[in-house]
C-alpha cells in the first residue's frame, strides 16, 4: 500500500479488544492477536492486526 510507506505511529494504548494504533491520518487499527518472544535487544512484540469498524465509514 503507498499509503504506508512512510507511516508515522502517532498513537498507541491498550484497551479490552488488544492495542489500538493510530498511523499518520488511518486510525484505529487494532492488534487482536499478540505473540511475546525474547529476543536481542529485549521483548518483542509480534501481533495480527485488525482494523475497527470506524474506519470503514472513513473509506
């Protein structure tokens, strides 16, 4: 997608569907599945990312 190509996280918090995103001007996507696993640097975070329905209307 060259809507994302240089994407900017400009939000991120967790609430009860998994932990919701904002990049650039899409908002709310949303990782409902998350995987921890330890590697070099530290934890790191892998998840599937859904999207919520208010960015449909956006669309």
């Amino acid at each position: 997608m060259e809507l994302l190509s240089n994407p900017k996280l400009t939000k991120i918090h967790q609430n009860q569907r998994g932990i919701e995103l904002k990049i650039g001007a899409l908002t709310n996507f949303v990782i409902t599945q998350v995987g921890r696993s330890q590697g070099k640097s530290g934890e790191v975070l892998s998840g599937q990312v859904g999207t919520d329905a208010r960015l449909k209307d956006k669309l």
